[in-house]
C-alpha cells in the first residue's frame, strides 16, 4: 500500500501535491514543477529555469505481501515522480464517439511497420509476433473488428492471455491520436508487442462505432454494450487454442479500466488486472478539475467546473441531459454523446468498484498525467484487495516519453511516439509473475 499523505502545493492551497522539490522539500502541484538533471525542483529553488526531464526507469523490488497469503510478488514502487499537465480540451471529446481509420489485414508484424502491415523479415530487436484476424461477436450481435497477436515462435503451444479493452473515444484496436500532435498513439499495439516479447498472446479490438467495428442505423454506444463487448473478447481469447488452459489478464486504459473492473468482479477466468491511467475518482470530478486548471480565468474556470458537476450528477441521477444551450460551450461537447452511455460513465465509482475486484491489480500510471494524480492510485489501491503501484516517471497518460527521450518502441515510420519500453516491460513481467 502508499503510505504518502496527501497535501497540497505549498503556492497553490486548492491544488494537490504531485511532487516535491528536492531542494526545500515544499510540496508542488503540476504547474510548479520544474525539472532538473536531478530531480524535481521548484521554481524558487531554479531561478525558474527548467532542464531536461531524467531517463524513464521502473525498478522491482521483492517483497512478501500478506495479502497474497505469504506469496513472494514484485513490488512496483511508486515515487514521487516529475509531473506535466495534460491538455484540457482532450477532456472535451474523450466521450463523443467518431469514426476511425480501418486497420489492414493480419500479417507477422514487428517495430518496423505498423502491425498488419507485410513485414519481409517479421523480426526486430523487440520480437516479432504474429498479427492474426480474430474478429468476434460482440453485444447486439455487433461484429467487432480484433487482432490476436501471438508470440511468432509460439508455435503449437498455450501460453498466457492478455485482453487489451480501449479507452475512451474513437479509439481503434491500435491506439487513439495524440491530441497535441494529431499523430497516432497505438498504445495497444505496443503493448501487444510487449506482451508477445514477454510470450502471450493478446487480444485488442476497435471499439464499437471504430475501425470495423462499425454500428448499423440506430445503433447506438452504450454502456452496457461495452461491457458485452469485453466479455465477448474474454470468452473469445479463452476458447483460443493459443491460449486453452492458461490464465488470463484483462488490461484497461482510461474509461477501459473501468469496464476491466467490471470483468474482473464477475468473470472467473480473469486472474489478474492492469490499470492504466484510470481515475480513483468520480470521472466528472477529473474532467471538472481539469478545467479549473486549464482555463485561464478562475471565474470562469469556476463556473465550467460547476457546471460540468452539476450536468454530470443529473444524468447519472436521472439518465437525462441538460438541455444543451444552457450549458457552458466549453462542456457541451461532452454531453452529446448517449445519455445511457454517458449516465453509465458518471455513476461510475472507481473505489466502490474497485473493492469488488479479488484479482491481484496492477495501478499503472504516467508521471507527467496531470489529470489521473498520485492520489487516484492511493485511492484504487486502499479498495482493492491485492495491488501494486507502478510509475513511469515521465511518461504521459499513455506511457509516452517526452520528444528527445529515448524509448524501446520509437521508430518514426511506424508512429511518432516514443513508449516508455521499461514500463511495458515491468508490466509483462507483473502479468507474468502474479495473474496464475
């Protein structure tokens, strides 16, 4: 378990403590932190002038946890990390659902070309794996478009499984788009690389409305069908003969871990969980926070977040919307997308939720993630019954470097992002070492 107290920035009262400077120890909020060649500092103690960022580590450390009834695990430690803030409009569209690029057909894929693109060698220094079509049957019958990445020397042995559920948005089974660059984001490719490397054999699909997930007239996203969605994938990938007799992990991101949440409290073949960058709170409280902290005026920063609340608390009250005009044209947006989806998302309680969850968890989180904060993983790991912490130290809400940083997965004609490999490599070995 975190022990850190929570507190707030010794400069801004209202706002919570994500690092500390290691100079005058004062505690600093996201837009305080100044980074160094050693460590975080404040701007007091800098002059104000920032440096560049520290390389990205994730280091283990053996411990025996009671709670695993004496079991040995790994310990992902969580320092206080360097932290950045994360784009508030990203907020704005996260719950409207759009269309997505089609992903191409299945081939043996590796870092030098996009999975499902012809690769001549299929090898590269991280391993290659083979990209197989595993489209299935989803809720209402919706055909969901997946790929089944299979370690290449797998062969015709069982190994591990991993189902990779999407965040929020048009996000397809690669990945979303990155909202400062408009280039793709495949975090999900990558961790299926990752895990492949690491040899098992994953399952990640583009969510319905996505890619060729594609919905008839009238059909709209829900809630509900995303939970069917999932838990036709997990029956999916656990009736493989890649997988047959193995245990299986379920990875969410973003919103995804809350839908991974669900399947873990009623699915008993899911014998381990990852959390990558879920919130420990209420999602309308992280979206309202955001924009307290991205708009410039605190009057009106103010009145969005209130708003943003109070719209939240009556469609998850009462599955209706406000009427669209009267709301602040910073949040209205956000709240035209399915009341039914959108009342399933606000009534969400990732800590009540989370206690209902007896697989060992794994709380991931980026470090320069200035909307899912140190506190968000103290909260989930209080509820839930067995969990480890991990960081990665400055990466972002996907596990992305900072441009210049050097990561496993960079290779600029494959996508502009650089992933933090020692973070996908520590979540492999976690998966590995406690979902049994």
């Amino acid at each position: 378990m975190i022990s850190t107290p929570t507190t707030m920035c010794a400069n801004h009262r209202k706002r919570e403590r994500v690092a500390t400077c290691g100079i005058c120890s004062s505690a600093l909020c996201i837009d305080c932190v100044v980074h160094t060649s050693v460590g975080v500092k404040c701007r007091k103690c800098t002059g104000g002038a920032a440096a560049t960022a520290p390389t990205a580590t994730a280091k283990a450390r053996g411990v025996d946890s009671a709670k695993t009834g004496g079991r040995k695990q790994k310990k992902w430690g969580l320092p206080v990390a360097a932290v950045g803030a994360a784009l508030m409009v990203a907020f704005a569209g996260i719950l409207v659902f759009g269309g997505g690029d089609k992903p191409k057909g299945e081939t043996v894929a590796a870092n030098d070309g996009l999975a499902g693109t012809p690769s001549e060698s299929g090898t590269a220094t991280t391993g290659a794996f083979v990209d197989r079509k595993a489209d299935f049957t989803g809720g209402g019958q919706v055909r969901i478009g997946a790929s089944l990445a299979v370690p290449a020397s797998l062969g015709n042995k069982a190994a591990p499984g991993v189902l990779i559920i999407p965040g929020g948005g048009a996000q397809d089974r690669n990945g979303g788009i990155q909202f400062n660059t408009n280039l793709p984001d495949p975090l999900y490719q990558d961790l299926a690389e990752a895990f492949a490397q690491a040899g098992m054999v994953s399952l990640r699909y583009d969510k319905r409305g996505t890619g060729l997930s594609q919905l008839g007239v009238g059909i709209q996203v829900t809630w509900d069908s995303l939970i069917e969605d999932a838990k036709a994938g997990l029956k999916f990938l656990s009736e493989r003969k890649e997988t047959q007799g193995q245990p299986l992990t379920v990875v969410g991101y973003d919103q995804g871990g809350f839908v991974a949440m669900k399947l873990a409290q009623t699915e008993a073949s899911v014998k381990g969980l990852v959390l990558i960058s879920v919130p420990g709170r209420p999602l309308s409280d992280v979206i309202a926070s955001d924009f307290l902290r991205g708009i410039p005026d605190p009057a009106k920063a103010q009145v969005v977040s209130d708003a943003m609340k109070a719209a939240a608390a009556q469609v998850a009250s009462t599955g209706t919307i406000p009427r669209i005009e009267t709301l602040p044209e910073d949040i209205q947006s956000i709240f035209k997308a399915d009341p039914g989806y959108l009342q399933g998302l606000f009534k969400f309680d990732p800590v009540a939720e989370a206690a209902k969850v007896k697989a060992p968890t794994l709380v991931v989180r980026g470090g320069l993630d200035g909307s899912i904060l140190p506190s968000d993983v103290q909260r989930l790991q209080a509820a839930l019954v067995k969990s480890d912490p991990l960081v990665s130290p400055i990466g972002s809400n996907t596990l992305s470097l900072p441009q210049g940083q050097e990561g496993r997965f960079h290779n600029p004609a494959r996508h502009g992002t650089t992933r933090d490999g020692d973070a996908t490599a520590a979540i492999s070995d976690w998966i590995r070492g406690n979902a049994k």
